[in-house]
C-alpha cells in the first residue's frame, strides 16, 4: 500500500473570512481527497497580511518546527499566496508549499476523465501560472538595455519569457480543441431542445448527495446499472457533467444532470474554465439545489451554491430545494414535504417519489390537454407528438391520425393547424 503523503494546514484569520474555521475544515478534507493525511493545524489570527509570508516572521519558524516534528512532507496554505511569498516560505521552511487554489486544481487534475473536463483543467492551471509568472517577473532585478529585447533581461528573466511563451501557446491550443468539443455540446443541447423533454440539474456544494440521488433515480426509474454514476463520500469526486434521460412514467420524461460542485473559494479560474459544462445548469427548466442537511453550516452550501449559480449566468430558474442526508439527523417526520423543500434521504430513497411529484407538478406545468388531426402524408409530425408528450388517446380515421396528448403550450402554437375542432 501506497504511503500517504504527510501535511500540516497553516490559515491566517484576518476577520475578513466570516466562515474561517469552515473554511480551514474544508481544506483537509481536500487535503484528504489529494490522497494526504493531515497531522496538524496551525492558525494565526492577525490584523493585516505579511507581504514576505502571508503570515508573521515568528509563525513561520513555529510552522517550521512543527512541520518538522510531525515529519510533514507538505505544508498547505488556505490563503492564496503570491509567488514571492511561496518562494520565501519553500526556503525558510524547507518543505514545498501549496496554497488552496494549488490544491484545488491538483484535485482537479487528478480527477478529470473526458477530454472536455481534462481541457478545461489544463486550462485553468496554466492560467494559475501565468499569473504566478506575472508575480515572479516584480520579484527579478532588471538589467540595462532597450526596452522591448530579450537580450536586456537577466538570465531568470529570459527563462520566464521563455515559459510565458510557451503556456501562451499551449492556452491558445486548448482554447482552439475546448471551440470544438463546446460547438458539439452546443449541437447536442440544440437536440435536446428541440426534443422538448424538460431539463432538470442536481447543483449544490460538493459531496452533498448529488450522484447519490442520480443514481438513486436512475434506480427506480431506469434500472440501468451501466447508466449510473460515480459515487464516493469525498469532495469532487466526478467532475464530468453527467446527462441521463429519465422515464417517470405516462410517457413523462426528464433530462437530468449531474454537474460538477461548488466549494467555498472555488477558484475563479475553474468556474471560468468550467463554464461551457455547466452551460447544462443555464439551460436547465429546473434546478435541484441539493443541501447536505446533515452539516451544521448547510445555509452556508445554498449561499456559495446561489453565489457561484450567479457568476455563471444561471439566474431566474425556478428550484427545488433537497435538504439531503435527513436520515441522519433527528427528524420525526421523514420525508417531509414543505412548499418548495424536500427533506429526505437519496442514499436509502426515502422521499424519492415525492421528490418525483414535485419535479413533474414543475417541468410540466406549462403543459395542455390538446386534441390533433395529422393527415397521413404529415406521419413525421405524429410521429413527433408520439414519441414527446404524453398520448392519452390515438385513432387512425380515414383522413389522419386522431390524437389526445398532453403537450407543452408551445407545441399548441407551433402545431395549431394540426388542431382538431
């Protein structure tokens, strides 16, 4: 078996993060999920930052000795540190040094498994070290020349131009294959549209239940072992944005996704980068906000969930609220059903049919009782009812085919010369 490798957190509480200590909790359980034990914690609370440190020149020797007395191969950071300060703290403590955001994308790196999600990482590191570049450019001693040439730079200077060069290059690559994997995901969405089946996304912090209650669907509703995701109790654990095509029954169907989550200090670059995939979440009908219940700080995931759903553009859709992992708190009723609330568990199914009549009563609210005439030479438009709405009665009569659906009120206008009197 493989050796863990071994860290120490180190945070600074300037008073300016209300939610440090979660924070601070949430940095080794990402520690954990890089495949790190954490051995300690060291935290100073402090009115302004060291520009050489982040944190004071003291802290650092005691960071220092600790690391050291605990055999600590890593030291993480949850503030996001300059290079100058990474550099300075790599020296006086001897041991490497990653802030949050390293991490995070390290995480990220690790998990990807398609091509677009392994496209869309790749570009966010590289934009990670530029900045790093850009930073490491203030901290060189310049040497004498004309402004403009390479042979006026030092020798780490040339290095670093080198390296900008290069991730310009490699940026301008991924930008160029992320074009084409995004027109494909944008010709599969036109589909879907034009499908009608009504989209529904599961969005909400990491690790709050998401996968679990798709495959919990995919269970009852699809019994397709094949179709199901992964599942694993540790943060970001899929990155991939998942769609399966769900059956509930009455030819009512849905289009639900599985997308990546959302953490506190999600960094800016991997929401960028992850824009085209939660594309999914923009065009969504409905979205199932699910809430880890079970955490203490659960209003803290639906404010980072509504701030991150805002960055990208995702507003004004109606939700569902899932306050998930219920089963593990003392609830006497369970599940419970509270306007737009739903507290139950994915993990045994308890309030999964509930759930479900919350869904349709949503996505199909905007749907009719219609009744249609299509003349026999006109078969790719019944065709077209038969397969996406909901057939309650169908005749074959001399001049066409009868049907009774119920159809969304759009498809009453775009059809209406089809419409029996």
């Amino acid at each position: 078996m493989e050796e863990k490798e071994r860290a120490i957190l180190v945070g600074a509480d300037t008073g300016e993060d209300e939610d440090f200590e979660r924070s601070m909790e949430e940095l080794g359980e990402l520690a954990k999920a890089c495949g790190m034990s954490v051995e300690g914690t060291v935290v100073q609370k402090m009115d302004s930052v060291n520009k050489a440190f982040y944190i004071g020149t003291g802290k650092v020797q005691e960071v220092k000795e600790y690391a050291e007395a605990l055999e600590a191969d890593m030291i993480l950071f949850d503030n996001s540190l300059t290079p100058s300060q990474l550099r300075n703290l790599q020296k006086e403590t001897g041991k490497p040094v990653m802030d949050r955001t390293a991490l995070i994308l390290d995480i990220f790196s690790r998990r990807a498994r398609t091509r677009e999600a392994k496209l869309q990482v790749e570009t966010a590191r590289l934009q990670y070290l530029m900045s790093r570049l850009v930073g490491m450019h203030d901290a060189l001693t310049r040497q004498g020349g004309a402004s403009g040439s390479m042979s006026s730079k030092g020798a780490g200077e040339k290095k670093l131009e080198l390296d900008r060069r290069k991730i310009e290059k490699r940026l301008a690559q991924l930008r160029r294959e992320l074009e084409e994997v995004e027109k494909e995901r944008e010709n599969q969405g036109k589909k879907r549209a034009e499908s009608r089946v009504p989209k529904v996304s599961l969005v909400g912090y990491t690790n709050a239940g998401k996968s679990t209650l798709m495959n919990a669907m995919i269970d009852r509703y699809m019994h397709d072992e094949e179709k199901k995701v992964l599942e694993k109790d540790m943060l970001f654990a899929t990155l991939d944005t998942t769609v399966r095509k769900i059956d509930m029954g009455n030819q009512r169907e849905i289009l639900l996704s599985d997308t990546v989550g959302f953490i506190h200090k999600l960094p800016h670059g991997l929401v960028k980068a992850f824009r085209s995939t939660l594309e999914e979440v923009k065009n969504a009908d409905l979205l199932l906000y699910v809430i880890d219940y079970s955490d203490k700080e659960y209003q803290q995931q639906i404010k980072v969930t509504e701030k991150t759903l805002l960055e990208i553009g995702a507003t004004g859709i109606p939700v569902i609220y899932v306050y998930n992992k219920a089963d593990l708190c003392d609830m006497e009723q369970m599940p419970k059903v509270l306007g737009d609330k739903i507290y139950m568990s994915a993990r045994t199914s308890q309030g999964l049919e509930e759930l479900a009549g919350m869904i349709l009563e949503k996505v199909y609210a905007g749907y009719v009782q219609a009744e249609f005439l299509f003349p026999y030479n006109r078969g790719g438009e019944a065709a077209y009812f038969m397969d996406h709405t909901q057939v309650l009665e169908q005749e074959y009569l001399e001049n066409g085919i009868r049907l009774k659906v119920n159809c969304h009120r759009a498809d009453t206008g775009k059809y209406a010369e089809f419409l029996a009197e």
